[in-house]
C-alpha cells in the first residue's frame, strides 16, 4: 500500500470519526444539556421517547467510531 493510499484509508477513518462525533453532540449531549437546564424535562410523554432515541444516538456514534477504528487497521507500514 502506497503513501497516498494509507493517507485517503486515515481521511476516510477521521471522516467517520467525526460524524460518530457529530452524532453524539446532537443526539445525546444536547438533549442532556436541555435536561440540566431545565428546557426539557423527562417526566413529560415525550422524554421517554427522547431518552430512547438519545440511546439510539449513542449507538450510531459508537458503530460509526468502531467502524473508524476498524478501517485503520488495514494501514500498512
């Protein structure tokens, strides 16, 4: 594998990364921060809802991050 080739596997591994970033900054750490300032609260029928699609947030971040991780074990010295 060329220079080039393990510099475009690294682009698209970060890419990833920041999108699992992404999709943890709006799915989860804002309605949290709504929460703690009391513009949301969870005892309503809708938090429940929220909280559950937090959670489904969170596990498309960490496929993503995994994902990233895993494209960057096929970097060749």
């Amino acid at each position: 594998m060329s220079v080039i080739d393990n510099e475009r596997t690294k682009l698209l591994a970060n890419a990833l990364d920041r999108a699992s970033t992404a999709c943890f900054t709006v799915g989860v750490a804002t309605p949290l921060a709504g929460y703690l300032y009391g513009v949301i609260s969870f005892a309503a029928p809708i938090g429940y809802w929220l909280a559950f699609t937090a959670a489904g947030w969170l596990g498309i971040a960490t496929a993503l991050h995994l994902w990233a991780r895993r494209i960057l074990k096929g970097l060749k010295p």
